[in-house]
C-alpha cells in the first residue's frame, strides 16, 4: 500500500501528529519510571540485630552512646561490631546477622575475652533510618538469609518486561494499538498504585510483574504508533526521541526518591505522576496503516479528514488513491488472483534463516549481541549508579540526563556518517571508558562518576540505533524475525542485568569492567558489519547478503540504470 502518500500531502510532522506524538511520549515517562522505581524501593539502609530488654549505654569502639540510633549512621559491619548494655545488666556484641551474648562480663568494655554465646537474629532488626525512613527492606525484613527476597525484585520486574513485550506486541497486531495504549496505561496506574498496598512481600512481588508486562507493552507499541503517525522524513529522530521519554522518568526516579523517603508514599507518586494521560488516551484515533491493512477504508477517510482540518489543510487525498493499482481493479480478478495463491508453494521462513550462510550467521551474531550489550550497559549504569559513591539521588539523575544528548548525537551522526559509524564507535568508547575505571584511585569518586555516565551517553546512542540499523540490514521476508529475535536478546540482557550490578558486592567497579569488555569486543565485531545508510531497503536474502560487499557508487550507477530502464 502507498500509505506513505499521507504525510507527502498532510505533512510528515504537522501540527496534528505532533500533539499524538507528545501525549505519546508523555506516558512513555511512567515506562522509565517503573523501570527504575526498585533502586529506592529496596535500599538498605544500616542495620545490626536486635536485643531483648531496653539498652542503656553502647561502644563502637572509642565511641559512646546511649541508644543504637546514636551511633547506626557511623557504623561500619567490617569494623567490628556494637557493643551494648541492657537495664538488666546484659552485655551484648550486634552484628549485622547475629548477636553474641557475653558470659560473666566484669567491666563494661569495648574488647572482652571471656565465653559468649552466639545466638541468631530470628527476625529482630534495628535499622538507621536517618535516610531511608522506610524502604520494603525495613518493613519486611529482607536481610541476612532473606536478603535474596530484595535482590530478586529487579530480576522478577525484567522478566515481566520480556513477558510484556512478546504478549502485547502480538496482541496489538490483532486488536490495533489504541486499545493497547489504553489498556497499559490504565493497568499501570491500576498495578502502580496497587504495589504500594501490596501489603505482603509476594504481593508486592507479583503486582510488580504485571505492572513490568503492561508497562512493556506500552513502551512496544508506543513505538510502532508514533512510527505510523509520522513520516519518513522525521521518522528516525521520533522512535529515537521515544527513549529520551524514558530517560526522563529516570531523572523524576531520582527527583521524587530524594524529596520523599517512605517507599508506599514514592510509589504512589510515581504512579501518578503521569495519570493526565488517562483522560486524554481515549480519544486516540488508530493509525492510518492499522485501518488501511485492515481494510477499514471508511475510518481512514474519516481520519485524513480530521489530521488535514486540524493542520489548517484542505483534504484532496481519498483512500482509493492509497491502494495499490491491482487492488484498484474489479473485485473477481482479485477473487480469482486470492484463490490461486494458496496453491502456490511458498517456503516458510523460520529463525534458521537468519543464518542461511556464513555471512549471514556472523552478521546475525554480531546484531544480537549489540542488542544485548545495549540493553545490559544501559541498565547496569542505570541501577548501579547509585553504587559509583557520592550522592546516590545526584547520580541517578546524572544516569537519565545524560542520555538526552546522547540520542541528539545519535540522530545526527547516523543521518551524516551512517549506522556502522556510529554504532561501532560508541561501543568502543563505552568500552574504554569503563575499562579506565580500573586505574582510577579509590579516592576520586567524582572521576568514576564522570566515566560511567560517559559510558552511558555512548552505550544510550549504540542502544537507540539498533533497531533501525537492524531493519536495514535484512530483507522484507525476514525482517520482523530478525528485529523480533533481537529485541528478545535485549529482552534477556535487562533480565542479566539486575545480576550483574549485585557483583558490586564484590567491588563496586566490577559490573561497569564486564560491560566495557564486552562493549568494546562487540564495538570491534561491529565494525564488520555492512553501511546501510543511503541504501535502499532490501528485499530478497540474496540482496542483504550482497551489503558491503561492492563499491556503493558503481551499484548505486547501476540500481540508477535499472531504475531507468524499468521506467
């Protein structure tokens, strides 16, 4: 179909399309919103076990004090443990995930070299709640052998995500993607708010997970509405600019975490902060390619009408011009055209396609893996920002701005240098960056910081292009597989994600080493790959295989001559 021919005559980005566009994107802030949440709702704050009987005098070692809140805010597990007092006379050693009970104590000293008896928290916690006043760690108690609860969130959240993304993205194929829009958004206000009554930790947990689907599903069709709502000339900077939405949320994450420190409160917030959006999705039209492909012609005409008053234009542009010749002509050629196409024998395309040869294997490889270090860089220096050191809300914050140039950069670099260019060359600097984190003294907190959000701005450019440059790099007959089975890649790299920031336990650089490894290794694989910039889409295996492979200027002499000739 020639729908295409509608923004040649209503404009590629006219007043009309741009007022969906924004109110669009708008709810696309709740998507990075719900993404992040989890970094405040399950901090930790300082904590030792609980005692029984009321304390009347504590040590830290050549600190003194009389309640445990006096000295939580200064405590350091790996230091040594508190000491405290009882009104009954007991002296007792906390540490995070025990107590030990001293036997016969003379004085009431800081070392003791007596008999104690070891016993376990069974659940008692005294937590510091200077700055966390109260996370779903603190309510429920999710430390020591239940510290796995908390760290599974995350992971939990991400396998929703992937859930959402393969159920509604069929599902907007069938239904239309208004529906869906409206459906997600209303079920993420629902699921939002819900998950700060939860109530119980599985509660929570599952509550999270279909609001991780809906708000995957939003954030997938979202993508495809505002692509057929807008022409081609703008459409590359629209799908890109989808992410800087996204973005934003993460910088209201951080805003609203620092303003309130009571994670039911955050999360109410949260989930209504872009609860505007309900009032006006429902007067969303379907998009012109939706209605044309299923052969609601009446509903388009009615749509045209209403995108070219709203754009100050005269409508001259009919449905009938949009069809293609042959489905112009009289119905029983068409009729008798359908009843032989069943006959005809057509291979049936699997995802063994994508590696029909070694050229094509290679080249398939090489794109799942830019999907999945795309989506793993980007939420590894997304979560574990806030473990770089500094102000945890700054770093955040930081995390989410700088994306916003990166996608601007990203938009004019693959229009003026092409797609390998500028892919391959933000990998490497990811790469780079995170790997000078190694050398950088412990002290200069602020020259880690500036590294890692250097690697997020390039890993956000190499991480919005994908999808396009995947497009362009295989046929029409496989090209769905082939963006389909990357976004499933990305898909598992938010899901390792979660797991990779965890290794900071170990030593807080230690997820952004394992992403500059892999981001400069794939950024080098890269480089292999075919320039589809100014190259027309392919239609046939034989045509994506051929990318790369001769001078762009005697092929583009010769598609110009066969051009010429068909004319």
């Amino acid at each position: 179909m020639t729908v295409e021919r509608i923004f040649d005559e209503l404009g590629h980005f006219n007043r009309y399309q741009a007022c969906l566009y924004f109110a669009a994107v708008f709810q696309a802030i709740a998507c990075g919103i719900h993404y992040l949440a989890s970094v405040f709702l399950v901090q930790t704050p300082n904590f030792v076990c609980s005692v029984p009987g009321n304390i009347t005098d504590v040590l830290y070692g050549n600190l003194t004090g009389f309640s445990l809140e006096d000295i939580l805010p200064i405590f350091k597990s790996d230091t040594g443990p508190l000491v405290v007092r009882t009104a009954e006379g007991e002296q007792w050693e906390l540490s995070r995930c025990r107590c030990t009970l001293r036997i016969n104590p003379k004085n009431f000293t800081y070392d003791f070299d007596g008999n104690k008896t070891v016993k376990a928290c069974d659940g008692n916690f005294v937590y510091d709640l200077t700055e966390i006043h109260q996370s779903i760690v603190t309510d429920w108690d999710l430390v020591c052998e239940n510290e796995w609860l908390a760290k599974m969130c995350q992971p939990t959240f991400m396998l929703g995500v992937l859930v959402g993304a393969l159920v509604f993205g069929d599902i907007a194929d069938r239904v239309g993607r208004v529906r869906i829009l409206m459906f997600t958004s209303l079920c993420q206000f629902g699921f939002g708010v819900s998950v700060a009554f939860s109530g119980n930790y599985y509660f929570f947990l599952v509550l999270r997970f279909l609001l991780a689907m809906v708000s995957s599903g939003y954030l997938v069709v979202v993508f495809v509405y505002v692509t057929e709502f807008t022409g081609i000339k703008v459409r590359t900077w629209t799908s890109m600019h989808v992410h800087a939405a996204f973005a934003v949320g993460i910088m209201v994450v951080a805003l609203t975490g620092y303003l309130v420190r009571v994670w039911w409160i955050y999360q109410i917030i949260l989930s209504t902060c872009t609860s505007p959006f309900l009032l006006l999705c429902w007067k969303f039209p379907e998009t012109p390619f939706y209605l044309m492909a299923k052969g609601r012609y009446k509903e388009t005409q009615t749509l045209l009408d209403a995108i070219a008053r709203f754009n100050g234009l005269e409508c001259r542009l009919k449905v009938q011009e949009l069809l293609e010749p042959e489905e112009r002509e009289n119905g029983k050629a068409l009729l008798e055209e359908a009843e032989q196409r069943p006959s005809q024998s057509e291979k049936k395309l699997s995802i063994l396609d994508l590696f029909g040869s070694w050229r094509m294997a290679s080249r398939t490889c090489t794109v799942w893996a830019i999907w999945f270090i795309g989506s793993l860089g980007y939420y590894v220096f997304s979560l574990g920002s806030v473990n770089l050191g500094g102000n945890q809300y700054v770093n955040l914050f930081l995390a989410g701005a700088v994306e916003l140039p990166s996608y601007l950069v990203g938009c004019f670099a693959m229009d003026r240098i092409g797609r390998k260019k500028t892919c391959a060359p933000a990998l490497l600097l990811a790469g780079v960056a995170c790997l000078l984190i190694i050398v950088v003294p412990a002290d200069i907190e602020a020259l880690a910081i500036a590294l890692c959000m250097t690697g997020k701005f390039a890993i956000a450019i190499a991480f919005g292009l994908i999808y396009l440059y995947t497009c362009e790099l295989y046929p029409t007959i496989i090209r769905s597989l082939a963006v389909g089975s990357g976004s499933t890649m990305c898909r598992v790299g938010s899901v390792v994600a979660p797991f990779c920031v965890y290794l900071a336990d170990v030593w807080t650089y230690l997820p952004q080493l394992i992403v500059g490894i892999l981001a400069f290794i794939i950024g080098v694989l890269t480089l292999l790959l075919p320039e589809t910039l100014g190259r027309p889409l392919t239609t046939t295996l034989e045509e994506a295989e051929a990318l790369g492979r001769e001078p762009s200027k005697k092929n583009s002499a010769l598609g110009n001559k066969d051009a010429e000739d068909r004319m």
